[in-house]
C-alpha cells in the first residue's frame, strides 16, 4: 500500500481545498434560504417561463420556495461541478505526474508491478472521491438542520449517489487519457468535466440533441428528474459505469506497456 498512501499524502492539501470550498458554499447557500424563501414566488413564476434556460436547469420542476427545491438547484449544481472537476483532475493527474515531475524514479526503483501501481493509484482516487461525498453529505445534512427544514432523505440521497457515479465516471476517463500523457493534463481534466456539463445542458434545450444524454454523466445526475420522479436512471448509469471499466483496463493495458521517461 506504499503507492497508495503516498497518493493520499501528497494530494491531501488539494483534497482538504478542494473539498471544504465545496462543502462552505453548499452551507452558506442553504443558510440564506430562510431570508430568500419569502421572496422566491415572484422567481419561481418567472424561472418557469423563460423557455430554453428553464428547461437547461429543470426549473419548471424544482421549486425555489421549497428547501429541497433550492437545494436541487443552487447547491446541486455546485456539488455536481464542484466534485466533476476534482474528480477530473485526480483521474488526469494520478498516472501522467510521475513523468511531468520526474519522480517516476521512485516507482520503478521499487519492486512493485506496474499493475499494482495502477491499482493502488486508482484506489486512491476512488477514496478519495468517496471521502469528499461523505463530507459534503454531512455537511449538507447538518445545514438542513441549522435551518429547521426538512429533508427528504430518500430523494436527497439518490441524487448524491447519481453525483458519486458521474465522478467516478469522469475520473476513470481522465484516469485512462492520464495513461497516455508524459505530463500534467490539468486543463485537459477540467475541460472534460464542463465539456461534459454543457453537453448535459445542451442536452435539456433541444430535442435533437437528446442523444447527448448517453454521452455525458451529468444527464443522469440531475436534481430535476431525480426529485421529480424521485428514481435514478440505472440505463443511463449502466453506460456510464461500463464506460468507466473500459476506460480502467484500457488505463492498465497501456501504463504497463508504456516507456516511463524518468
């Protein structure tokens, strides 16, 4: 487990940051909600007739003057795009760092497999991701508490276990891609994580664009049709996890065929 907790040390300040500015804007954003719910009728009238930017974020479904409403809405697409991109980054950085910082030596200076290597990076990033999940829930939970609303547990639920899906789909994409580079893939990871929400967006506006859904994770992860129909898209997460699996074993094909530059 050398590997493993070498990983989790060195990126524990970016998880630390990473993870507790996701969690304060989730808290502070549900804080505010008791001022701004006498307000949000006048909102919810006009958010639910302004065409193609209602249908993009599901507003016609959420209700803003509701908690779990506003949480689907202001701290959900936080949650979604603040922990893509982490899981985006820790996927592209995990097997690409060696070489771009040159400490590749420490690896093959050890007796260790290469697919061990991968194995125990990969389960790092996958801890990692479950951790950050974890704390955000709590927090979550805790600020629904503080402001004496209620929260329906079983939809509230399903949404984070749709969310911890799409990271961990959009962490094993970039987790393969990080097998090909020589370098940091930092812009390549964040790219691909809002690359990915837009297309979610996209997806909503139009019909036409409706097949985007089986493309990007972040069509399954929405507050919108999880709270309104209060159940997950199982076919669509099917994809995304199978993808995920293709994505890992083509990461282990290629890093343990590679020439590691030191």
């Amino acid at each position: 487990m050398r590997v493993f907790f070498r990983e989790l040390k060195s990126g524990f300040k970016s998880f630390s940051i990473w993870t507790l500015s996701i969690a304060f804007f989730v808290a502070i954003v549900m804080l505010m909600f008791p001022e701004m719910s006498g307000n949000m009728n006048a909102l919810d009238e006009s958010f639910a007739n302004m065409g193609g930017f209602t249908d993009a974020f599901g507003l016609d479904v959420l209700k803003m003057t509701t908690a779990m409403g506003f949480y689907g809405i202001e701290s959900g697409n936080i949650v979604g795009i603040g922990t893509a991109m982490y899981a985006a980054l820790l996927g592209i950085n995990s097997l690409a760092k060696e070489e771009g910082k040159h400490t590749a030596e420490f690896l093959i200076s050890h007796p260790i497999k290469r697919s061990k290597i991968v194995t125990e990076k990969l389960s790092a990033v996958f801890f990692q991701i479950i951790l950050m999940n974890l704390v955000i829930i709590g927090v979550a939970i805790l600020s629904f508490q503080i402001i004496g609303e209620e929260i329906q547990m079983d939809q509230f639920l399903k949404l984070h276990l749709a969310t911890f899906f799409m990271n961990i789909q959009l962490a094993a994409i970039s987790f393969m891609i990080s097998a090909f580079l020589k370098g940091g893939g930092a812009g390549i990871g964040l790219g691909l994580a809002l690359s990915m929400y837009f297309l979610g967006i996209i997806a909503n506006i139009t019909d036409m664009a409706k097949d985007l859904k089986y493309i990007t994770p972040f069509k399954y992860a929405e507050a919108a049709q999880i709270f309104s129909e209060n159940k997950l898209l199982w076919d669509l997460i099917g994809i995304g996890m199978t993808v995920s699996i293709i994505c890992i074993l083509i990461a282990y094909w290629k890093f343990t065929r590679k020439d590691i530059a030191i």
